[in-house]
C-alpha cells in the first residue's frame, strides 16, 4: 500500500545531509546507497494517503529474536519485493538502480512480515542508525510512525533489507521528545511539522 505525498527522505532533508549521486551505483560499498536530492524531491509525489488506523502486530510485543551470524536471508527476493513499496526515483519505470531500490514508508505491520519473512535481519544496521529491530519498536510504540530503507538485489553478496529513516507526516510534543532521544545520531532530523530522522 502506498501512502502520504510527503515521503521520508524529503528534498529538504537530502540536501541537508549532503546526499551524493543520483542514484546507487553498482561499484558501492555494502552499506553506501545514495540518491540525490533531486531524485528524491521527484519522489514525493503521487503516493496516495493510507486511509486505515495501523495495525499493531503481535511481533511488537515478542522478545528481540537471537542475534544470527550469519544471517540466513530469505533467497526470495521477488517474494520479499512484492512486500515493499519501491520509489521509482528516477521517473523512467526504473526500481533498482545500481543493485538497489528504495522504499517507502512502511508500518509496524509491513515492518514485521519482512522479520517473519526472513527478510530482514533485527540486527541490520544502516551505518549509525539503530538497529532494524530498535526500529521496528520504536515505530510499534508510537502509531502513525513509519520506517524506510532500501533492498539490495540478490546477485550481489550484500543482498538484504536496510532501514534508514524514521517518518511521521504529524508530530506532537510527545513524539517529538521521543524522537529527540532517539534519533540522537542521526545525520538529519526535522520536528518541526512533521518528523524525519535519517540516518546516512
């Protein structure tokens, strides 16, 4: 489901993190997807308002799942795509470029059939991001709250899900202390109308 005309990684907090290229690039690192500022500005169109309250799943109340190394990724990435919203951030029909897709805002709910899944590992993290599953709750724990990323195709080694930002289209002084403390070491933070906290 594809919601909000104000995506997460907004034009405003793209250029204020200095993001990089147009897009990824196939020579990248494991943990070094870019888009530009441009891109993403693109990409804040068009997405229809989510018109259902979000749904807690019953994963926001279990134990942190044991930390597995190596992570055994569900090989299905067809079936794991199918479960994300990609950004066509280049405007030409394009999802992945460069080995990755990025993706919009997801819920608890959506969050969590990509843990179930396999899809995502709770320990992943987007360089000084929290880790995937601190997100996960912090999203579970504050309703109308939403997390993005982006996908690695599976032909390259560092094939996974990653989470790099933290989204909500309304904020109020609760939220807005939570997030304070909780995006501490993000790259960018906006808690003004809105909340965005991402993590480069």
């Amino acid at each position: 489901m594809r919601r909000s005309t104000n995506l997460a990684v907004s034009a405003g907090v793209a250029v204020a993190c200095g993001l990089a290229a147009v897009a990824a690039t196939s020579t990248m690192g494991p943990r070094e997807p870019v888009a530009g500022s441009a891109v993403v500005a693109a990409a804040t169109t068009g997405a229809p308002a989510r018109t259902s309250a979000p749904v807690r799943p019953a994963l926001c109340d279990a134990a942190r799942p044991a930390s597995l190394d190596p992570f055994p990724f569900n090989r299905d990435a067809a079936g794991r795509d199918r479960l994300l919203p990609f950004l066509d951030l280049l405007g030409n029909g394009q999802i992945f470029t460069g080995g990755a897709g990025f993706f919009g805002p997801m819920d608890a709910a959506e969050l969590a059939a990509l843990f179930d899944g396999m899809w995502l590992d709770p320990d992943d993290r987007q360089n000084a991001a929290p880790p995937a599953w601190e997100i996960f709750r912090f999203v579970c724990d504050h309703p109308g709250t939403y997390a993005q990323g982006y996908a690695v195709t599976p032909d390259r080694e560092d094939y996974r899900v990653s989470l790099e930002t933290v989204w909500a289209p309304e904020i109020d002084d609760n939220l807005r202390a939570d997030a304070l403390a909780f995006c501490v070491d993000a790259d960018a933070v906006e808690t003004s109308d809105h909340l965005e906290c991402f993590w480069d």
